[in-house]
C-alpha cells in the first residue's frame, strides 16, 4: 500500500514539474536575480494579491497582507525518541502536526512575485532569499533556490495541488 501510495505521490509531482516547467524556470530565475538585483523590486508594496491561505497535500502557506507569512508542511517523517528533527507528529487530539515551520517576512514585489527571507525556521536557514510567484491557474509557487511547495488558491481546479 505505501508502494502504491509513493508511486502515485511521486507520479503527481512529477506532473507538476512538466506541467509547469516554464513557470518553475522563471520562478527560479527571478529569486535568482532578487539576491542578486533587488534594486528593481517595489520595497513597501501591496501584498494582498498574494494574501489568503494557500494548499497542497500536507502544506500551506497563509500569507497576510502586512507582509508576513507561515509556512507549515508535513515532513512524512514521524518523531521518535531517536529521530532527527524536523519530524512530524500527533497531539492529544489525534491531529498530525507537520513538522516543518516557518515565519516568513515579505519585503516587495516586482510582477507577479513577492521576495521575502525566511524569519525563522527548524527546516531552512534564517536569512534565506525566497520568492512567492503567482502562476495561471490559481496556483503559487514557493521557491527558493530551488522549488520548495506548489500550493493551491481557492479556485485552483480540484486535484491540482494533491488530495
């Protein structure tokens, strides 16, 4: 059952990535330039058209309009007395607490992405340039480097961010 359920997690992702190869290129080649040329992007912007909770399978991102954001997803990886952290586990209820946190800080915009770093984390570095990239289809991609969460607005078609 775990095999099948990788398979299908993992064939899913894969969609994305050739789905949405040409917007990850340039998601990544704008948080590449940001670190780099941060002249052009607009300190003090308006945030609200990236503000609201965005998902995916196991993580969202709520980003409010004053510039600051939370990140939380699961890290498929159960806390045990001998784990490494970050680690997910259960509280009291019965409900799984993803063990990736993060408080990110905003800074401006240019576009169609917001740049930020990352505030505080016990998965990335404090200080990390990061972007947040609106693509068609109301879907937003967290990047770094690399991608790090293809996360799902309201009217994103059901299914595309995962179950």
């Amino acid at each position: 059952m775990w095999k099948s359920l990788l398979k299908t997690g993992c064939f899913f992702f894969l969609l994305v990535l050739v789905g949405y190869r040409p917007s990850i290129q340039n998601s990544l080649a704008q948080a590449r330039a940001h670190t780099t040329h941060s002249a052009w992007v607009r300190p003090g912007a308006d945030f609200s058209p990236f503000a609201g909770r965005w998902t995916a399978h196991g993580s969202q991102l709520v980003v409010s309009s004053n510039g600051t954001a939370t990140f939380v997803a699961r890290t498929y990886h159960w806390c045990t007395s001998s784990s490494l952290k970050p680690c997910d586990s259960i509280d009291a209820q019965g409900q799984i607490q993803p063990g990736n946190q993060e408080r990110l800080k905003l800074s401006g915009t240019s576009g169609s992405t917001v740049y930020g770093t990352v505030v505080s984390s016990n998965f990335h570095p404090a200080g990390l340039a990061i972007t947040l990239t609106l693509q068609p289809g109301d879907i937003l991609v967290y990047a770094s480097h690399t991608p790090i969460a293809f996360l799902c607005g309201p009217a994103a078609a059901p299914g595309t961010c995962g179950a």
